[in-house]
C-alpha cells in the first residue's frame, strides 16, 4: 500500500481522559483493531509499544498501526484520540471498537490494509515529544468529527492524512537532528576502537567508557556506519590480525592476544570464518 495514492477513513475523533480509574485499560497488553493517533492534553506517563517504553507529557503524539500491542502506565491524563485506517478498504465498518487485551484480540478483525511502502517509518509506532504544534490540527480535526455535515467524511479523511504528513515530517526532522548530534560519538568511538583493538571492547565497556547506553550506542553506530559494533570491532580486529600474521614473527597466540581475541582457538574460529582459511594458511599463502 501507497500513503499517497490513499484516502485514510477516520472512524472517530474524540477527546478522551485515561486514569487509574479505568483499571480494564492501563497495565494491561492492549491491541485495536484499526490505526491509533494520540495526542497527549495533559497530563504525564508512559506507554509501551512493540516492548518500547516511551515517556509522555502534554505535547506527546502516538501514531501506531492496527493491531499493534500497547501498554498504558498512568495516573491520569487528557488526549486527543483518533481511530482510522489508512486507507478506505473498511469504510463500511463504521462503529467504533474499544481496544482488546491481548489474550482475547480478534485477529481475523483486524482492518489491516498491509504494509506502507512509500512511508516504511509508518510500519512500527512512532512516539513524538514536544509535538505541541499539532494540536490545533487535532483540535479541529476532533471539532470537525463532533459536528459533521456535508463533506465531513471526506473533510476528515484529508485533514488526517495532512496530520499523517506533518507527524513525518516531524520525526524525520527529529531522526535528522538525531543523526547530525550523533556522528561525532559515532566517530569518537571508531577512533578508540583503532587505538585499543587489544583491549576489552565489549558493547559495555564502550558504552562505560562514553558515557551512554550500550544499546544506544549500538543503535546509533549501525544507523551510521551499517553494522553492529560487535562486527565491526571484529572486522578491524581480523584485519590487524592478517596484517601481523603476513609482517611479523610471532606465534598465533601472540598476534591473538595483540588483537583482542580470549585465546588462539577463538581467534583461529573467527579467522577462518572471515578469512577462509586458518592464520598459518594464510600466513604461508
């Protein structure tokens, strides 16, 4: 499926109000049967999505596709709400459809309308903070759904998809600004991993070393470089090896110890498997 060549079909737009008084909805595994957009009124807490967790406050916005598992914490909170579908494959299902725990989800209901092609970003959930800039969009969007009349179906279906549009556009501008602030980490630590290839450089150890988490540290270092750091420390550290094996006279275990690698069996293992053959073929080749 093409956003672009699509007309979303809303199904509601309300104002709703989430709280601990609501015990069926929060703590719980929560799947709808059609796409989900909120926009966060006031209030705070947090929401879990695909095993996500996310923090959210007045501003947030959440947009997330049918079927998708979620998971409300909070004490209480106001939000904009609006279920659709991306595109007009179910506009004759008009009634409205209160989320499912898990356990009892009619997947054979579910109004999936496939994967998004042109706008993959839209294939997982996507989590906005300081989206404050969308509320008016909201706002008449819920105004508009609440009054009807002539032409508010296809009012709704347009002003939704300009919604869809600008929550891109401001995760690609956040995942850009993400990117930009990220690159010197990303080069920081190729720079370190050079000058220790003989050291611990586990994901941990770096991370520690840099100050960040390790998963985020992986996390950035393969959007930037197109691998994990576990395979490209690897890589570098089979690289020095074959150097070593082919310039100076040491033993296998030595040139092991030198490259970072636990012991001469481990690094004998990992370079056959990079190289094709062991360090003494390749030394003798």
């Amino acid at each position: 499926m093409e956003l672009s060549r699509e007309l979303p079909f809303v199904r509601q737009a309300v104002r709703g109000t989430l709280s601990e008084s609501k015990a069926a909805d929060i703590h719980y595994t929560l799947r709808t049967v059609d796409s989900r957009i909120f926009h966060i009124i006031s209030g705070t807490g947090e929401i879990t999505a695909e095993g996500k967790t996310y923090t959210l406050c007045k501003g947030s916005t959440v947009i997330f596709g049918a079927g998708t598992p979620y998971i409300w914490n909070v004490s209480e909170m106001q939000f904009y709400i609006i279920n659709f579908d991306y595109s007009n494959k179910f506009s004759d299902i008009t009634a409205t459809f209160h989320p499912f725990h898990e356990e009892n989800f009619p997947e054979n209901q579910k109004m999936d309308c496939g994967e998004i092609s042109d706008e993959p970003i839209l294939n997982s959930p996507i989590v906005l903070q300081n989206a404050s800039s969308l509320e008016p969009l909201f706002r008449m969007i819920v105004t508009e759904y609440s009054v009807g009349g002539s032409y508010s179906g296809r009012f709704l279906s347009n002003a939704v998809k300009a919604l869809i549009y600008a929550i891109l556009k401001l995760a690609t501008e956040k995942e850009r600004a993400d990117e930009e602030k990220s690159a010197p980490l990303v080069r920081s630590v190729i720079e370190y991993v050079g000058e220790n290839l003989g050291e611990d450089l586990s994901n941990a150890e770096i991370a520690k070393k840099f100050h960040f988490n390790a998963s985020y540290i992986n996390r950035i270092f393969k959007k930037h470089t197109g691998t994990t750091l576990h395979d490209y420390i690897l890589e570098r550290r089979i690289n020095l090896a074959a150097e070593k094996l082919r310039s100076e006279v040491l033993s296998v275990s030595e040139i092991a110890r030198l490259t970072g690698f636990s012991g001469a069996v481990h690094f004998s293992k990992a370079f056959r498997k990079r190289m094709g053959m062991s360090p003494s073929d390749y030394r003798n080749t």
